[in-house]
C-alpha cells in the first residue's frame, strides 16, 4: 500500500486547494501498479479539490490531506478541527455560494465516511474505485 500525507496551508486560499490538488496528481503519478487511468485520476483530484475547499472553508482554515492506494481503491481522508460533520444541502443556483460538493462526492465514490476524532476535529473520508 502506497501513502502519502499532505499539510494544506492554513490560509483559506485557491493557492491551498491547487497545492492539493498538484500533490495528488503527483502521488497518482507514482502508482505503478496497477497504474491509475487519467479519468480516475482527475476524479480522485477532483474530490480531494471538494474535500479540503470544505475543510478550509467550514472546518477552522487548515487541513490535513491523507493518501492511501490499496490494490482495488483510493482512500482521500481530509482531517480539519471541526467537530461539525459536513451536510446535504440544497445547491444555490442564483447566489453562487455552494451547495454541489458533498453530494457530488458521494456520488463519486464509493463510499464517504465522516469519524470525529477524540482530540478534536474530525476526518472526511471517502474511498473511489482505482
């Protein structure tokens, strides 16, 4: 198994996000066996992107990023201060402010878990298809 962990900035910035989001794609790039598709690679960013734009922006302003390929999946784990577990809600569509990403990352993967930590916090986890 392969991992890698990730400590976002903590400043809410689209520099943060990128900074994920170019860490991700390198540790995909590093499987080699099995190697992982280009589609399932720009999914597995694109929930790491949702995962950690939710815990800097609702979870306290930093994040940690965790990694892990196993032989049949991915497992992204985004770990922020809040003990607030993230929520449905219904999309804004005139006003811009959100809505899409919990549901879209249920959607994608597999299966999403959210486990509240003893010291605090918690870790969002999801799990996608390799």
């Amino acid at each position: 198994m392969d991992t890698m962990s990730v400590d976002v900035a903590t400043v809410r910035s689209a520099a943060s996000v990128a900074g994920a989001r170019e860490n991700t794609r390198a540790f995909l790039a590093g499987l080699v066996q099995p190697a992982i598709a280009a589609e399932t690679a720009e999914t597995v960013v694109l929930v790491v992107s949702e995962l950690v734009t939710n815990a800097l922006r609702h979870g306290g302003g930093s994040c940690t990023l965790d990694l892990a390929a196993h032989p049949d999946s991915i497992a992204v784990a985004v770990h922020d201060g809040s003990p607030q577990a993230p929520r449905m809600r219904a999309p804004d569509l005139n006003g811009g402010t959100g809505g899409f990403g919990w549901a879209m990352i249920n959607h994608l993967a597999r299966t999403t878990a959210v486990t509240r930590q003893k010291v605090g916090g918690k870790t969002v986890s999801a799990f996608l298809a390799r």
